[in-house]
C-alpha cells in the first residue's frame, strides 16, 4: 500500500519556476494546499522543507519529513565545533 503521500518542496519549486527558493510564498502556498488535500482525505502527508518550516508543516498535520544528511552531518559538525572552541576559550582564562 501507500504508507506517505510526499512533496518535495525542491522539486516543487523547480516546477513552479521557482529553482533554489523552497520558502518562496506561491511556493509554500502549494504545498500548505496540497497538505491540506492529502490529509483531508484522511492519508499521511510528508514533505521536505527548510527546517525552520518544520514546526508550520507539522501543524498543518505533516507527519513525516524528509532531511538530507549531508545537511545533518554539517549542522551537527558547526554545533561541536562552536562547543570545542568555546571550551578552549573558557579554558585559557
């Protein structure tokens, strides 16, 4: 069966002529439209989108999220470094 009904806001927003720009307002405005169809008929929404849209999609009633993890992997790299060099900083005082 069908476990996710997805949209992918890159592809979207290619489409839609809108290359790179994800949180573009037609952009956003298709995907909340879509969201709203694909739940409306009582089926799982997804989607991919820049993680500060997160929290707007979940209470649109998304429940299933797609992220890169290259994007995880960097993300998590500048927190550790951000954390070693302020250690360091803290520690020659």
């Amino acid at each position: 069966g069908v476990d996710v009904f997805f949209i992918g806001s890159g592809d979207l927003s290619q489409s839609m002529g809108y290359t790179g720009q994800q949180a573009h307002p037609d952009v956003q405005e298709m995907m909340e439209r879509g969201v709203q169809i694909i739940t409306g008929a009582g089926r799982i929404a997804g989607c991919s989108c820049p993680d500060n849209l997160i929290p707007k999609f979940l209470s649109l009633g998304v429940q299933y999220f797609h992220g890169s993890v290259g994007r995880l992997l960097q993300q998590s790299s500048v927190a550790y470094l951000q954390t070693v060099r302020q250690s360091a900083a803290n520690a020659g005082k």
